[in-house]
C-alpha cells in the first residue's frame, strides 16, 4: 500500500525498524508468480534477491537458475506492452532493478522461497533505459561487427498502434548450453487490450527468445502473433543484415506469400491470429520451403521401383511450405485401398517410410500402385512399382 502524507515543511521522512527496513521472503510455487519487491524502493535483482529450496543454500538469481530453480527472466508490462530483464545481451547499458509497488512475473520450476534483502538502490543517471528497468533493444543495439555462424541474433516484433510486442529474439549461440541459456518463456499475456508475438517450441512451449546451434543447412522457428484490437497487426524482423551473408531469411505462411526479410522485414496481418514460420538456411535447402506445398519437382517415391533390399521399405518424399497434417492413400490398380499412412509434417522437406505391408500387416505383392499424398488442398498423384 501506498499512502499520502502533507508535509508543513521542506523536510524528509525516515522509517527506522531493528536494522532499517525489513528482510521479506515470498513463497513460490512451481508454475508463473506475481512478484514484487515488498520494499518501497528499488532493489538490485543480481545482489539484493536470493532464493531458497529445501535442500539448498541460498542462491543468487543466476546461480537458482543454473540449479533448476527459476528460470532468470522477470517481465512487467507496460501500458503498451512487456519488458523483462536481466538482458544477457546488452546487460553493460543497465541493471535490473525491482522497482517499487510494480508487480513482475516469474517463473519458478520447482516450489522455493525468494529473498529480498532491505539494500536501498536507485537507476544511475547515465542509464536512461534503467526508467523501463531493461534496455529497448533495436536494431542499432544489435549491431555486430564481427558476425559469423557461431553468435548472431535478430529481433521479432508485432505492433497495433501504440501497443507493441518488441522483446523478441532468434539467433544461435556457440553451443547448445550458450543456446539453451539465452532462451527466454514467453510471459502470461494480459487479460484485455494486447498484440502478442511469441516463438512456439517443438514440445509446445512458448518463448520470448529462441537460440540454437550453428546452423548446417537450415532452421526454421514458428511465430505466432495475436492480438484483441481491431484492425491489423504490423509484425517487423529487424537486424536482417546481422545474419551471414550466406543464408537466405524468410517468412512464410502469410496471405501474401513467402517473404524474402532480406528485401522487406516487415508486414500488415489483417487477422486477430496467425501462425507463421521464419527459416534461416542455405539457399538449395530452402528450395522445398518456396515452392508449393507438394511440388512435383519435389514429392516422390524411392527407391523407386522399390523396395530398398536393405530396409525392406519405401520411403515418400515431399515438400510443405508450413507444418501440416499428411495423409498418404496406396491403391492398387483396380482402385482398392491397400495402406493409409498419417503423417505431422513439417515445414519443408518431409519423409514418410512405408514396410511395403497392407493394412492387415501382410507384405503386398509385386506390381505397380497408385499414392496420393494430400495436405490441406494440396494433393499429388503419382505410382510406385513395386518388386520381389
């Protein structure tokens, strides 16, 4: 609680207690918290908060975090969106404070106690972005003059008027560890009146930031972007140019069509939801994300005739511009189904392996049978022969 007093008199106010001020401690559970300081001045995150579990000592905010305690990224919004800090990328420009009577969230992976130590502190003056309490990252921030495979990063951001989403980040680190620890949750969003851009992982999980290795041939992420305001939401991908020369960059999966981000980085999205992919990869490895989804350059059956005398299967190929479900039908000559197969694609190149088995289990016999290979409304139509 916050309290108004009416000074008579220039003067100040002190509140002393047995050292000062207090040592608060909150429980946490292993799921989102809504945090705060508990003190009416700001409170350096790195040196003045602890946490505790059952079995452990007391632990810095990196160090609980190493130890699978929380996951070190605290958010707050903003009338126009969220923040959150410590920033391992341009941590030089400012520390992270806990700013007095402003809630935050974190993330606790498993049930501890947060300590917070009664150590007055303040912004420094030379840090302007200490008012936000973490710096606004922008393409001038971001940019590296020593790019290479090992360490670049670009920024993801969705705007609908004043309201903005900017701390997004792809990029690759040097190693799977490096990867893994610039990787950011994707914070709850608020209930009403948002614009929303978060980077879904494999197992589902949303994130502010997304790192991986070195890449070989390509990666691709997958953004989906909301919002609750009327009208579209414009999504940028800025420091485009801090990615090697090398790959290609683009966006697909909008109404418009593959977007190449090296040419243009941003788009107006007229619907409320969306779900897209941004890729990064080499050029020829990029061949079966551009072209139509089940390209006849691209979709086949080998070996061909088959099967493989190895493997005992045949394997079909195709192409998907986004994930999608796949259903491929075998038929034999006279028009009967011999094997249904179901596939989760993915976005670009796909395989599905076929044991040359019908749908009881029994090995088919030599000849020719007809596939269809359909996602969505895309369909192809070809034969695979078949001999023992």
């Amino acid at each position: 609680r916050a309290y108004w007093l009416y000074s008579e008199n220039p003067g100040r106010l002190i509140l002393q207690g047995a050292a000062g001020f207090d040592t608060l401690s909150m429980k946490l559970n292993a799921a989102w918290n809504l945090i705060g300081s508990g003190q009416h001045f700001y409170v350096d995150w790195d040196s003045d908060v602890r946490f505790q579990t059952a079995i452990s000592g007391l632990l810095t905010p990196k160090q609980a975090s190493e130890s699978g305690v929380i996951e070190n990224a605290v958010y707050w919004y903003s009338g126009n969106g969220y923040y959150w800090g410590p920033d391992p990328v341009t941590a030089r420009l400012s520390k992270m404070l806990l700013k007095p009577m402003t809630g935050f969230a974190l993330y606790a992976l498993q049930s501890c106690t947060m300590i917070v130590y009664p150590n007055p502190d303040e912004p420094p003056d030379t840090a302007t972005e200490i008012w936000a309490q973490a710096p606004r990252l922008t393409a001038t921030n971001y940019q590296n003059p020593d790019v290479s495979d090992h360490d670049w990063v670009i920024q993801v951001e969705a705007r609908h008027g004043e309201m903005q989403d900017f701390q997004n980040y792809i990029g690759v680190k040097k190693t799977a560890e490096e990867a893994a620890a610039a990787s950011r949750r994707e914070p709850p969003l608020p209930a009403a009146q948002f614009v929303s851009v978060s980077i879904q992982d494999a197992d589902g999980t949303s994130r502010t930031a997304s790192f991986v290795e070195p890449i070989a041939t390509e990666k691709s992420w997958t953004l989906n972007v909301s919002s609750d305001l009327e009208g579209p939401t414009v999504l940028s991908v800025n420091n485009v140019s801090d990615v090697p020369s090398r790959y290609d960059v683009y966006l697909l999966g909008s109404p418009y069509g593959p977007q190449n981000l090296r040419r243009a980085g941003s788009l107006a999205l007229p619907q409320s939801a969306i779900s897209l992919t941004l890729v990064v990869g080499l050029p020829d490895y990029l061949a079966a994300l551009l072209a139509s989804p089940l390209s006849s350059e691209m979709t086949f059956a080998y070996p061909n005739p088959g099967p493989d005398p190895v493997t005992g299967t045949v394997t079909f190929k195709y192409n998907l511009a986004a994930p999608a479900p796949v259903i491929i039908r075998i038929f034999d000559v006279g028009g009967r189904l011999v094997r249904v197969l179901t596939s989760g694609g993915t976005a670009g190149t796909n395989e599905t392996p076929w044991d040359t088995t019908d749908g009881n289990g029994r090995r088919i016999g030599s000849g020719t049978y007809i596939y269809i290979i359909k996602s969505g409304s895309a369909k192809l139509v070809d034969k695979v022969a078949i001999v023992r």
